[in-house]
C-alpha cells in the first residue's frame, strides 16, 4: 500500500510539473507571438521610413540636377560662343561651382545612403594641379573675406593624370579648406599634394590641409568626425550645417583611404587624407583619340529632343546645333509619338521625367515601330535607380544631368554610327 502511495505521489508530481511547463509553454508561446508582432510592425514601419527617405533624396537630387543643368549648359553656351572667355578664371569657377554644388546637396542627402554603401565613386581622368588649381580659384573669395592666403604645393613626381572619383576628391578638399578658412582669420591655408606610396596600379597620395588658426580645444578633438556637430569656438559666431567633416570622413571611407588631424588650440590645424588612385596616362590616350573625332562628322545629323523644361530646351538645342546638328524640339512624348510618323531622325535625346507620358512609356511606343533609331535617356536621375527600366524600354543609353557636352557627343556619335552599321 504505501508503495502504491508512493508511486501514485510520483505521478501526481510530474502530472503537476507537466501541466505547470504546458502553461508556462503557452504563456512564453503567446509573449513571443506577441513580440514577433510588434516586431513585424517595427520592420514595416523601419521599411516605410526608408522608403521615404529614398523617394525624398531622389525626388531633391532630381530637383537639383535641372537647373543646375541650365546653369552648367549655359556656362559652356557662353564659353562656346565667346572664344575670348575660353580660359576665363571666373567662367571656371562658375561652372566647378556648379558642379560642386550639384555633389555637394546630393551628398548630404545621401550621408545615410553612404553609412548603408549605396553609393558608389565614379571614377574619370583627370589632372590633379588643374583640379586644384580650380579649387583654389573658386575659394579665393572666401580667402578675400577672411584675409587668408591660400596656397597649394603639388609633387612634380604626380603622374600628369590620375583615374579616379575627382568629384568626390574635390567634396573631401573642399570641405577641408572651407573648414579651415572659417577659422583662419589673416593667416594662411596651405594645401599640399604629394605620393606618398607608388602602387602596381598608381599612386597613394597624401593631401595636407594646413591652417594656422584658431585650432581645436583637445576636449572637443574626439567628436570633429560627428554627424551636426557644432565645436563652440570662443566667443566668434561660426555657422555651417555641422556635415563637412562627417561628409568628408565618409568619402573618404569610400576610397578606402584614412583621414586624421592634428591640431593645437591657437597655432592651428592639419588634416591628413590619404587617397589611392590609379595611373590614368594610358586611359587619357584613348580618351584623347575618342574626343579628337572632327566635328564635320556630326553635319546634318537630325537630333529629336523630347524635354518639357523650356530652359533645359534652349541649352539642349544651343549645344547641338553650335556643333552642327540638325535639332528638332517637341515638349512631350505624345509629340514625339507622332512626329515620328511623318519624319525620319538619326537619334533621340528622352528626357525621362515628363507630364502626360513619361520617358520610359514614351520610349516603349516608339519601339513597337521603330527599333533601331538610338535613344538615349537624358535625366537627371541616378542611373542606379532607374537601370532596370531603361533595359524594360529599350532605351540604348543614358546620360546623366548636368554632363559634358563631349561625352553627349561621344555617345550620339557612337550609337549612329553603330546604326548605320547594321
């Protein structure tokens, strides 16, 4: 009997234990269904607000890109037109400032964009004593104002040309030199250019951005790099948006480079960057020889340009025809859509983003009849965003506002020529 009571105990207790791990089972069931919810609607939301964001620093950079292609297309109009203004410094730096502006806006946009590796350098040939001797010269003027000297030494060793991002060189070296102009006052900015380490590829080069200003207080030394950070500075009122050097430590990033500084408070600043960049003397060449291509090639090719923005309209056809095409104009897709019916075109420049029928639906019509006539997207979307449509509307290539009237050229030249082949 007591054996029997024993055993019947034992079962009772792991009756009780199990019922007791069945609740708790259900109760830790029911706290993570509950959490796996509110975590599903973290996500969505997470997900919405990214979406947003993406959609506003495209919708901005469009915006941006527009105008700023009216100024940089009138700007080389000018410089066209008025061979006497050719080498003018002042028609320089309008134009870079343009430029600049342009990659700047995109760029503090796109600070997160960078943080999440969304965007990607773009690497070109270029000259860098020419890049910074334009860098200079569109700063003078902020040197004037503060009474600094600015000056810049560059390593004769440099190869003539380097292939890399310089857009995004001359973000890093502005934003540097602009620093340090706001908190030099009569004194000197000196901006140092030498290799550092010779490559298989290129070069390693080191810039030196040297002030001797007011400098940086030690206890605000570990935070420069912060995003909206505003070092107070004595009693001097400095304004900015407290992004260049965040910016800057991004880009930097980008090229897989390193960036430091040093600084004692009142004898000065120096930032160090150190940038890799490919030898570009042989990619120069090729480039040379695409760009020597004589202008009379171009005579009576008939140009269709699909562009609503009336400025836009007047760059596009100064630019063409100042090189010899023929340039018709209609203001949207539908136009475009039925003067092909009853006129004939070598190449077609869409603008993308139209009222009534976009680029992209405009361009699908026109390829139920037509599929060899070259069009080429011009807009001024990222060509990221917007690759997998191009490819669904068979448009054979794209250039991105603002561009150079050289490359616009290279690619019309190249796709009628490809055409005619055919």
């Amino acid at each position: 009997m007591m054996l029997f009571f024993i055993i019947f105990s034992i079962l009772f207790l792991l009756l009780f234990l199990l019922i007791k791990n069945n609740k708790q089972r259900a109760k830790s069931n029911l706290s993570l269904k509950l959490a796996n919810d509110e975590l599903k609607i973290a996500k969505e939301k997470a997900e919405e607000a990214s979406n947003i964001k993406t959609q506003f620093i495209s919708t901005i950079s469009h915006e941006l890109r527009t105008p700023l292609y009216g100024v940089i297309g009138i700007t080389d109009i000018i410089a066209e037109e008025h061979k006497e203004l050719h080498n003018s410094k002042h028609l320089k730096s309008l134009k870079f400032s343009a430029k600049y502006l342009l990659a700047l806006v995109n760029d503090i946009l796109k600070v997160y964009k960078i943080e999440e590796q969304k965007v990607v350098l773009e690497n070109t040939i270029f000259n860098l004593e020419d890049e910074l001797e334009t860098i200079v010269d569109s700063l003078q003027i902020i040197a004037n104002k503060t009474e600094n000297e600015l000056i810049f030494e560059v390593d004769k060793n440099i190869p003539e040309f380097l292939f890399g991002d310089k857009i995004r060189l001359s973000q890093i070296l502005i934003n540097l030199i602009s620093n340090s102009l706001k908190f030099t006052k009569k004194g000197t900015v000196k901006i140092t250019a030498y290799i550092n380490e010779v490559t298989t590829s290129g070069v390693i080069m080191k810039f030196q951005v040297i002030d001797n200003g007011i400098g940086i207080p030690i206890i605000y030394q570990d935070k420069v790099f912060d995003k909206f950070v505003q070092i107070e500075r004595k009693e001097d009122d400095y304004q900015g948006t407290g992004l260049g050097l965040t910016i800057v430590k991004k880009l930097v990033g980008l090229f897989k480079g390193e960036v430091s500084f040093e600084s004692e408070e009142d004898k000065g600043t120096t930032f160090t960057v150190y940038l890799p960049f490919d030898s570009g003397v042989e990619k120069a060449k090729e480039i040379i020889n695409l760009s020597e291509v004589d202008l009379s090639n171009y005579s009576n090719y008939k140009i269709l340009v699909v562009e609503d923005n009336k400025i836009n309209q007047v760059v596009t056809k100064k630019l063409l025809e100042n090189h010899k095409f023929i340039c018709t104009i209609v203001d949207d897709g539908y136009k475009a859509i039925e003067l092909l019916k009853t006129e004939t075109f070598d190449a077609i420049l869409m603008d993308i983003n139209m009222p009534k029928i976009n680029g992209f639906e405009t361009s699908k019509i026109i390829r139920k009849t037509d599929l060899n006539i070259p069009i080429i997207a011009v807009t001024a979307f990222d060509k990221q965003e917007i690759e997998e449509r191009l490819n669904d509307a068979q448009i054979n290539d794209v250039i991105v506002k603002p561009f150079e009237p050289s490359k616009l050229f290279q690619i019309i030249y190249r796709l009628i020529n490809n055409n005619e082949k055919v």
